[in-house]
C-alpha cells in the first residue's frame, strides 16, 4: 500500500492493475479483454455497464473485482416492484427515541452490482441514477453524501424487452462504457467447470491486493497521464464525427469525449506508459461511444449495430502522429 501524501507513478498503477486482472483471471475465464475494460472503467473513476446474455459472469466479475480491490460489495436485484427507497434507504419510526431514523440502503457501498437495470421502473432507476452522477442520494428533503470510491456496475439483458424498463439515452450517457461478454471458446467453458470441480464448492475467493485508500491513490496518480493536444483533438474529431454519420440520429454528447479520454488514460497505464498515444484511444472507442449513439429508426430495420458506426468514424478519422508537449502541461512547466 502507498503511503498517504506520496504520489503513485502511473508505471505502479499499472503493475497493481495487471495484479489485480490476473487475479480476476483466477475466477472468470478467458475474458481478459472485456475485464480491462471493466477494470478501466474503475479506475477512470466512471460506472460500468455490462449488457449480455444471462449466466456469462456479470455478478461473478462484479463479486471478483470487488474482492481483488479490498471493496465493501453489495448486490442489488432489480424488480419492477423495487421502489427508490429500496434503493437508497428510508426513514424508519424508532421507538426507543420517539424519533425518525435514516437506515441506509444498499446503495451506500463501494461497489454496487445493480442487477437488471432495466427491470424496474424510471422512478427507481433515477434514484440510482442521482447517486451515480452526484454521488449523493436525497431522501425526504436532506441530503447524505457517499463514500469514496463509489462505482456501480450495472447489468442489462439486451434480449428480454417483456416487462423491461429500457434505459433512456440521457440515463445511458452516464454509463462511462458499456462491455459485453460474449459466449466463452469451448476450451475456456470446459476450463470453467475443471476449476469449479478443483475448488469443491460454488462460491471463488479472491484475496485483495489493493484496498479502497489504494484504489483512490491509484485513481489520482490517472491525472498525471499525459495526453499531446493532437491526440486530445482527435478524441473530439471522434465525437464529434458520430454526429455527421448518416446513419445517426444523435450522435455522442461531449460526456463520450470526456469517456475517451479517461479511458485512454488508463490504457496507455496498463500499456506501461505515462503518456496516451491514439491506439489507446482506438481501443476504448466503441465501449465508450456506442452506447451514446442513437441511430436512425431504419437503421434499426437493418439490424445495425452502433459499433460498426464507431469503426466507420475510427476509419474516416485521420489519427495524429506527433510527440510534442500538451499545451496545458508547457504552461505549467513555465511557472
């Protein structure tokens, strides 16, 4: 662990963040890829969306990062009948004072697996939503602050639309990427049941190797990341590009910039450098813009995906080969 007041180089946020992935790797199988991302989302301090198939490891990755990271976990199984205060916690008579008391919700943790985002109803979801962004929740008038780190992972079936709450663009944008899992190779599905039959029982442990004052520090040490402002500017020609496409709608707000960049950051850490170069940009794309896209209604007729619109913007979009200095960092090499 680090000591208070030292800052964190980015070369050991990103050995403890490839600890931390090879310890995950111990439980969940051959999705490396998808739990970088997941991991990056963590770091960039942002909330993750993971939509897929039923019984891919969603909650399994969710309970194994929050054990590798030394973080409170709690899981919350949305319903249609789940109410906001299930969410964040009610005021309950008690009778011993002959007063109101706050109990807090299961919202107040670290990391919380919000299972099934859109099961419940808007209501409910922009209860989440409001701890998600201000990191706070309102109950009867006062306000109770969260404690830091705060990320919520949230599932979503992208199939099942029968007694489904689909989220609004405006409450996806919030999301800082979305991944998806995919169906494992059949070498990794039968590696999934030899370490199930190897360990003899249901449930995986995962000793921590960070804990959450760790995880601060190492969120902090992201601000020292370099990134050149033709590398900055090609992240906003990205963006902006998604708006033009013609198969879009509405394209990614400034927040998709704002996510590609955090993004790339922790790319280039995990890359081993201390500086962004634009594959990391390319890398984290789609996960972080695809789900800010709207397409147009016969576009979904087609059956189109918004990654593919993604990789035609990546294609269309000259990317920047220049190493000189940021503009923001020489005016501060000047004082």
């Amino acid at each position: 662990m680090n000591d208070a007041g030292r800052t964190m180089p980015p070369t050991e946020v990103g050995r403890l963040a490839r600890t931390v992935l090879d310890a995950v790797g111990q439980v969940v199988v051959g999705k490396r890829d998808a739990l970088e991302l997941v991991l990056a989302g963590i770091l960039a301090g942002g909330h993750v969306l993971l939509e897929d198939l039923p019984g891919l490891g969603k909650t399994l990755t969710a309970r194994s990062f929050a054990q590798a990271l030394g973080l409170d976990f709690r899981r919350l199984q949305f319903t249609p009948d789940l109410l906001p205060a299930d969410v964040t916690g009610s005021f309950l008579y008690d009778q011993r004072s002959g007063d109101f008391a706050f109990r807090a919700g299961p919202v107040f943790t670290n990391l919380l697996l919000a299972d099934e985002i859109n099961r419940t109803p808007p209501k409910t979801q922009s209860a989440l939503l409001e701890a998600m962004q201000e990191k706070q929740v309102s109950v009867e008038g006062v306000t109770y602050r969260l404690d830091e780190p705060f990320h919520v992972l949230a599932t979503a079936n992208p199939i099942e639309y029968e007694g489904t709450y689909p989220l609004p663009e405006a409450q996806l944008d919030r999301f800082l990427l979305r991944v998806s899992f995919g169906y494992p190779e059949q070498e990794e599905e039968w590696e999934v049941l030899r370490r199930r039959m190897a360990r003899r029982r249901e449930e995986a442990e995962i000793e921590p190797v960070v804990d959450a004052a760790t995880l601060r520090s190492m969120q902090a040490a992201l601000e020292d990341v370099v990134v050149e402002d033709s590398v900055g500017r090609y992240i906003v020609a990205l963006t902006a590009a998604t708006r033009e496409h013609p198969s879009v709608l509405v394209g990614a707000s400034p927040r998709g910039s704002l996510a590609l960049l955090l993004l790339a950051r922790v790319r280039a850490v995990l890359s081993g450098r201390d500086f962004v170069v634009p594959e990391d940009v390319k890398e984290v794309a789609a996960p972080a813009l695809a789900h800010r896209i709207t397409l147009r209604p016969e576009m979904w007729l087609r059956r189109v995906d918004p990654s593919f619109v993604v990789g035609e913007v990546l294609d269309g979009t000259p990317a920047p080969a220049s190493g000189a200095l940021p503009s923001y960092a020489a005016g501060r090499q000047g004082n």
